[in-house]
C-alpha cells in the first residue's frame, strides 16, 4: 500500500479540499436532529409559530448543503481516484513491458491481465470509497456520539458500549477475509488464461471437437474460483449483518431506557426523538465503516499483487565491457549453454561464427533449440555459460534498443494488427511508401496486396482475412523494411508454396547482400544455399557444415533431404 502514496502525493491539495468539502456536509447533517430537539422540546411547548418555520427552514437549509457539497466532493473524488489510476495502470503497463520474458514467465500472461484490470480497479474503488465516505462516516460516528453525550450521558453509554462488539466482528470478518481475496485473485488468474486459450486456439478446438472438452475445463476453473469467492463474501457479508444486529439491540435498549428517563423527567421527548436520528446515523456509519476496513483489506491484497510486479529489479542490465575484438566475425556463439529452467540445458556447448552478409540456416526436430537460439541472439534471455557476440561486442553489452534496431524478425507466432496493410508493415517507423513497396515485391506479396487495395487494403485482427501464406508474406515484408543488419526468418516460409519460397530466397540473396541472414525452417529447399547450417537434436549441434558437407557427413540431414527431395536439385 505504501507505493500507493507516490501516485496519491501530487493530488493532496485537491483530496484535502474534496476532504474539507465532506467535513462540511457532515457536519451540517449533524445539526438537524439538533435543530429537531429544540423544535419538539422549546419551539413546539411554546408555541412559537415563527421560530418553528425559522428552524424548519434552517434544517432545509442544512439538508441542501449537504446535498450539493457531498455531490460535489464525490465528483471530485471520483475524479481523482480515475487520475490515480490511470497513472497507475500507465506505470503497471510499462513495467510489464520492460520485463524480461523470463519474468514474464514467472508473472505469466493472465496473472498480468487480472492486475492491470481487475487489481486496479479494487485499488481504485478503495481510493474513491476512502474520499467519498472515509471522513463523512468517522465524523457522523464520532460526532454522533458527541452530539448525543451533550444532550444525555447515560444513553449515550448505551451506544458507547456496543462499539467494542463492533470491533471485535470487524477483526473477525478481516482476518478471515483477506486470504480468501488473496486465493480469490490467483484463481480468477487461472480463469483468464483458460480464457485467452481458448480463445487464441478456438480453430483448433474446433477442428478436433473438444469444445466440450474446453467447456468442461473452463468450467471447473469458474467454480473453483467462484466456491471461494463465495466464501469470502459468506465471511464479508457478516460484518453488515451482525453490526446492524448489534445496534439495533442498542436502538431498543435505547428506546426502552429512554421511555423510562422520559416518564422520570430526567430527559424531555424531543431528545428520544434527536437520539433515534443519531442513531441511525450512526448505525449507516459504523456499516460504512466496516465496509471501508473490509474494503481496505481487499484493496491490500490487489495493491500488493501490483506492487509485486513494480517491485522486480531490473533484469538483463547492460554490463560494461573493456573492448572490442578485432576483426571479429559479425555474429558469433562461443561455447553457450543456456536453460529455461536451471535444471537442463535447452541448448549446449553452441558454438559458431558468420561473417556479415553470410546466412545460417538452422535445421531439427520440435524442441530442438532453433527458436532458443534466436532469442538469446535478440537477447530475450542471457546465457547462462558462454557468449554471444556481435561484431565483436557482448550483445549484453549493448543497450537493448540499439541491440533491436539491427534486427528485422518474423517469429514463429507473430502478430498482426487490425489496421492497413501499410501500417502493419512500417509498424510506427520512419520509412516512405516507396520501401515498404520494396519489402513487398521481395517477399513475394505483390500480387495479394494489390488484391486487397494495396498499402491502404485494410487487414482484421490477427490477420483473419489472410490465408496462412499471405499472413507470412506480410510479416516477411514487416521484416524486410527498412533493410536490416540482421534478418531472422523463424519458420517463417512454412505456409508459402515452393515457387514463391524460391522467389524470396532469390530476392534475398540479391537485394539483401549485406544483411546477415539466420533461418530457422523445416525444409531442406530453404536452407541449402545457407553458408553455414546447424542440426539440432535436443540442444545439441549433431551437424555442422554447408549443404554438401552435411549430405556427406551427417546422417539426420541426409534422411531428411532424401525424403524431401529425393535426388532433385533445385536451382532457386
């Protein structure tokens, strides 16, 4: 909650005048059931005709200040707290965005979704619940109590002495609650990845037919979350219920004394009547109260989740580094080894070298380790043993937007913006029309963009009015523009047909000379011109060596590119 107070700080002032504005309006409501007192008690007994509208008016008066002001300090507070908020979730985004991908793995996707949504919004609700009615519900508490110790001690005792069971129901509820929220939270977390799931793989669950397979696991999830929810409400719902029941034990204590202090003339009826007004005051406070403290405890737990993430140090810092190699290999893996998890390695003993203006292609098996060794050379991930550099420099010892700007990338799951095609591939650069035209002829995506109305041609959500080849022809052209130092094609040509795979394989080898080139694909025909290509077998480099040299020399390679080609060459 403390890291609250640094987005709270620049908005005292406006808080402390909404606070000031409530404080008003409170007390104004105090003094109705006073100004009632002395109606019933002195204006109505003497019959002072004049006085009894003076005073009726004043409690008009003092109704419609508190009307306006208490309106007016909630629209303030709702104000602010949306302020708050929105800077909250401002900062809360941009540190998701620069943590590193193994951080990401341990926030996970959904769990970071539910505490920009849902988090905030509690911690919003909190800062909002705590202007609007954090100084009005102690006040008309507290000066409930006051105002009625100066009309009558011995019943205001009554009321005084209730507050400790009060206390002690909302120590109970809280203490019970806050785990619950807690637990709460981390479900609703599972939810809304089984969510995000099945919702990105709606194709293939329905393909195979296991909507109700998905169905059946969705809903598992909702009730585990639901069931405790349930039970923190159960434990939640008590403080309204047993504070209400504990003040209207007091309110017919306090009747019944009363009656009997009346009859004694020790008090006068007008001040019974005061009393009950004060009551239910007080009563709505102290509900409020405990709603507050219930609320708070809520709040803490989604703060703390927040706080979690805004928490976590710096990950992947750029280390210094003395100097650089000389003539040094434009891209080079000297003995790394690397593991997601710290317990095997996902790649081992890597080591190789390309020149600028060389290519790599990367061949193997699911699982292998192809798509590992581009993010470690996009520093995704720091090696644990090893180096990788480039020109001669620790690629962790360069500032990582100076590191990315060298690469044009197409992933294996890539993303495509519900925009124009245009704009899908400058994706917020500097470049003119004239280069993105380039990029598209080089990948081969002439003929559909035209089709589609050219640069304008709009293009859905995730690429869905494209066919499987055309989506990555389109983040091939992303890639190209602008002519990056090093391009990185993971898997990117699967869905194209052989003629067009040549075609971009042509056009890179003509138009992309002095940009290194790293292909990881499943088909001999897009790597065989490669100056150099690795073969995988779980982390480990099996074969080495141009295309001749593996047909001689490593046995896998040569299985595949048999049962591929057979004993046809292709010239592309």
């Amino acid at each position: 909650m403390r890291k609250l107070l640094k987005y709270i700080n620049p908005y005292w002032g406006i808080i402390l005048v909404g606070l000031a504005i409530k404080f008003v309006a409170t007390y104004a409501e105090l003094e109705i059931p006073k100004l009632m007192q002395i109606v019933l008690d002195e204006k109505v007994p003497a019959g002072l005709e004049k006085e009894i509208y003076l005073y009726g008016g004043l409690m008009i008066l003092c109704s419609a200040v508190a009307l306006v002001l208490n309106i007016t300090a909630n629209r303030m507070a709702s104000k602010t707290a949306g302020k708050i908020t929105r800077t909250l979730r401002h900062d809360l985004f941009d540190k998701l965005q620069r943590l590193s991908p193994r951080q990401m793995d341990a926030v996970t996707v959904p769990s970071a979704v539910s505490r920009l949504t849902s988090d905030s919004y509690n911690v919003n609700n909190l800062i909002v619940r705590i202007q609007r009615i954090g100084v009005r519900a102690p006040i008309l508490l507290i000066g409930g109590i006051f105002s009625m110790m100066t009309m009558d001690v011995p019943l205001a005792l009554i009321l005084i002495a209730l507050l400790p069971l009060i206390a002690i129901v909302v120590f109970f509820v809280t203490k019970r609650s806050v785990p619950l929220h807690q637990k709460t939270h981390a479900l609703q977390d599972k939810v809304v990845m089984i969510s995000q799931e099945n919702i990105t793989g709606v194709r293939v669950i329905k393909a195979l037919s296991k909507a109700e397979h998905e169905k059946m696991r969705f809903n598992s999830a909702v009730e585990e979350r639901n069931a405790v929810s349930l039970k923190a409400q159960k434990v939640t719902g008590l403080s309204g219920p047993l504070t209400t029941l504990i003040l209207n034990l007091g309110l017919t204590i306090l009747v019944v004394a009363g009656a009997y202090r009346v009859d004694s003339g020790g008090i006068k009826p007008g001040v019974i009547v005061a009393f009950l007004q004060y009551f239910v005051m007080i009563l709505n406070a102290a509900v409020m109260v405990t709603r507050i403290i219930i609320m708070c405890a809520t709040a803490q737990a989604s703060a703390n989740r927040i706080s979690e993430v805004m928490d976590l140090p710096e990950d992947m810092a750029v280390i210094s580094e003395e100097g650089l190699e000389k003539n040094a290999p434009h891209i080079e893996f000297r003995d790394v080894n690397f593991s997601y998890s710290g317990k095997g390695n996902n790649l081992e003993n890597l080591s190789f070298s390309l020149q600028r203006g060389q290519t790599l292609g990367i061949l193997g098996a699911t699982g292998a380790g192809k798509s590992t060794i581009i993010k470690l050379l996009l520093r995704l991930y720091d090696v644990n043993n090893g180096k990788i550099l480039i020109d001669g420099r620790d690629v962790r010892s360069i500032e990582n937007e100076v590191l990315r700007e060298k690469f044009g990338v197409v992933f294996q799951n890539d993303f495509i913006k519900m925009t124009s095609i245009g704009e899908n591939i400058r994706y917020y650069r500097e470049l003119k029309d004239e280069e993105l035209l380039s990029a598209i002829a080089d990948a081969q995506a002439s003929d559909f963009v035209e089709e589609k109305g050219g640069l304008s041609g709009e293009v859905d959500i995730r690429g869905n009015n494209l066919s499987g080849g055309q989506k990555q022809r389109l983040l091939i052209s992303r890639a190209l523009a602008g002519k990056p130092e090093i391009l990185i094609l993971d898997d990117a040509s699967s869905a194209l047909d052989y003629k067009t795979d040549a075609g971009l394989r042509r056009a890179l080898r003509q138009n992309y000379k002095d940009s290194t080139k790293v292909i990881v694909a499943q088909r001999i025909s897009s790597l065989r011109h490669a100056d150099l290509i690795l073969v995988l077998d779980d982390g480990a480099v099996i074969g080495a060596g141009d295309h001749d040299h593996l047909m001689e020399t490593c046995e896998e390679y040569r299985m595949i590119a048999n049962a591929q080609m057979g004993d046809r060459e292709e010239g592309a």
